[in-house]
C-alpha cells in the first residue's frame, strides 16, 4: 500500500520539546537514529530532511519510516505491504544500497552515522519513496508463457525431481525489483536499446529449463530481451533477498543457450545450407525512460535519486513464435508422455 495523509509543512528535525532530541534520548537509555529521507515528486526540486527516531529492540529501518509518519511527516509516502520480506514492496535504497526496508535492521548501521533512505533510482519518481515499476509489468507481459505439449493430457506430464529443483530457486522470486535497480544497465541507462534485466532472465530461464515446455525463446533473449548486454557482475546476486544465483543459475545457462545457437560456426553453416535467414525478432520491448538529474536546493540531495518522466504508453507486444513441433501425426494406442526437452539438462546449477 501507499501511505500517505493530509499535506502539512515538513518539519526538518523532530526533537523532544524543550532541546536536543538526542540528549534527552541519550538521557532516557534511548538509543536515537539520525535518518535522512527523501522527500520530492516530479516537477519539484528534491531534498533531504532529517529526523531522529527512538530505537527499540527488533526495530527495521520500514518501523522508523512509520514512526516518522506517525511524529513528523504525516504526508511522507511509503510502500508497503506484508512487512514480512515476501511482498517486496517496500523497496529502497538504504545508504545507498538496494534493500527491503522490512528486512533491514536499524542496528546493522553505526546509528552515530546518519541512515539515508531513498526510492530506486532506477525507476520514475510517483513521490518521496514510492517509485513507478509498471515498466516491468510491460516486460513480463512480451514473455512467451509456460507452453506445455497440446497433444498430451496434463494427466499424463511426467518429469524428474531434479528437474524441480533446478527451476524451484526461480520461484522463489518475490518481484521486489532490487536486482532491476541495481543492475547498471537499467540504472545508468547507458543504452537506449531495450533490456529486460535480471529479474526476467531469471522468469525466462524457469521456463527455458522446464523439461516439457514446448516454446523456444532464444531468439527473443537475442534480439528482443537483451541478453548480451548483461556482463555477469553479479550485482543482482549481492541484493537478492531470496538468494537467488540469479548470474550463476539463470543468466550465464541462458547466455550459453543463445550463443550455441546463434553464434556457433557449425550451426551458422548448417542454418545457410538449409536456408534458414537470422531474421531479427519483431519483438520490442519497451525502453526504461530516464529523465535528467534534478538539482537539488540543499548540496546534500545531490546524492539523491533523480525524478525520472513517466513511461510511455507502450504498444502491443506480439507473442514471439513458437518451436515447431517435429512430432509425427496420427493416433496412438497408448498414452503419451511428455517430450523433455533436449537441452533442458545441459546445466548444472550453482552452489555457490
């Protein structure tokens, strides 16, 4: 949810009536955070504003964005949801670093230091904390989905528990979008070629390795989704709350699908012989819009996220073509089983 009350002035430190917040904290046995938190919306210059919230035992760092609202800033807009690190919604940049805010506590930091909490910088501004990821939506919606074999009852799927355990890691997804806004290709925008990022790698690889799904969806990494632009920094590894080996287990074995059939002498030659064009996919994925940095009033806000314009309204994304079956016609007198796909064990997962 965002939450958000009736407009008021901001007031730029909260302290105990009478003199310093932190003295009459350190005067109760209180320890007191000095959190520093953005405020702005798009169109209005960004700032800062600094608040010294009571630590108590257990507290994270989403508690006293709450308690903020509740003694500062009733207006400050906040996403959340479960507070149970499984929604993800409550994503932020907590000293700079990719977080859940549900998930981060106040005493991981020095609270001599002050704890800057700001929106993902790699997304548009909506206001304060709240950040607009329709973008990714838009992406996840060009994906081929899950395409099981038509000419077998669902009945009659079969497939291997080590086959399960290769794709479950991928489930456990809880679209926070962290990896989305640490990745440098999202962030920095240093392309204006699309780029689907880690998290739909990560949604296109549990389906590329499905043992019985039909589809074939390397030309759309190549062409479409962007894959080549990635280079395995492992930086959506680092921030993933699940653990995800998002490089290890999903980007590198997709990298190697496409460069096999794409880039592999052998199969050029063979794809010439039979007369097989590398026709570009007509796929387009939308381009995650940057705007220009905001100049803040205070010299501290330049550190702070930049308002970004909203996206466009995107077209209609065609569905990118399925792998033609080879499968022989006619009727069978007995049940068929599931075709496993061919290269859908040629990896190894990582455990490390």
């Amino acid at each position: 949810m965002i939450e958000t009350n009736a407009p008021v002035q901001p007031r730029a430190l909260v302290a105990a009536p009478g003199g310093d917040s932190t003295a009459a904290g350190e005067a109760r046995g209180t320890s007191i955070a000095h959190l520093r938190v953005f405020r702005g919306e798009p169109g209005t210059p960004p700032r800062f504003d600094a608040f010294d919230v009571p630590v108590e035992e257990g507290m994270v760092v989403l508690d006293a964005l709450h308690w903020v609202q509740g003694n500062g800033a009733p207006d400050l807009a906040v996403r959340w949801n479960c507070k149970a690190a499984k929604c993800g919604s409550c994503s932020a940049e907590v000293n700079g670093r990719p977080r859940l805010t549900c998930k981060t506590r106040l005493t991981d930091f020095d609270l001599a230091e002050p704890i800057t909490v700001e929106p993902m910088r790699a997304f548009p501004l909506i206001r304060d904390l709240v950040t607009d990821v329709s973008w990714n939506y838009a992406v996840n919606r060009s994906i081929e989905p899950f395409t099981p074999p038509t000419d077998v009852p669902q009945a009659d799927w079969r497939w291997q528990q080590e086959d399960i355990e290769r794709v479950q890691e991928f489930r456990k997804c809880i679209e926070c979008f962290l990896c989305q806004d640490v990745c440098h290709v999202l962030r920095n925008h240093e392309t204006e070629r699309p780029f689907m990022g880690p998290r739909f790698l990560v949604r296109t690889a549990g389906l590329e390795m499905h043992p019985i799904d039909q589809a074939d969806r390397r030309r759309y990494l190549k062409d479409a989704g962007g894959v080549g632009y990635c280079n395995i920094t492992k930086c959506c590894t680092e921030v993933c709350p699940e653990h995800i080996k998002i490089t290890d287990n999903a980007i590198i074995p997709l990298k190697e699908r496409v460069a096999d059939e794409f880039y592999d002498p052998i199969q050029w030659a063979w794809r010439k012989l039979r007369g097989r064009p590398d026709a570009p996919m007509r796929t387009e994925l939308p381009v995650l819009p940057a705007g220009p940095m905001a100049t803040a009033p205070m010299a501290s806000a330049s550190e702070s996220a930049s308002p970004m314009t909203p996206p466009e309204p995107e077209a209609s994304l065609p569905t990118p073509p399925k792998r033609a079956s080879t499968r022989a016609k006619g009727p069978s007198t007995r049940a068929k089983r599931p075709r496993r796909r061919s290269d859908a064990g040629d990896e190894t997962p990582s455990e490390g």
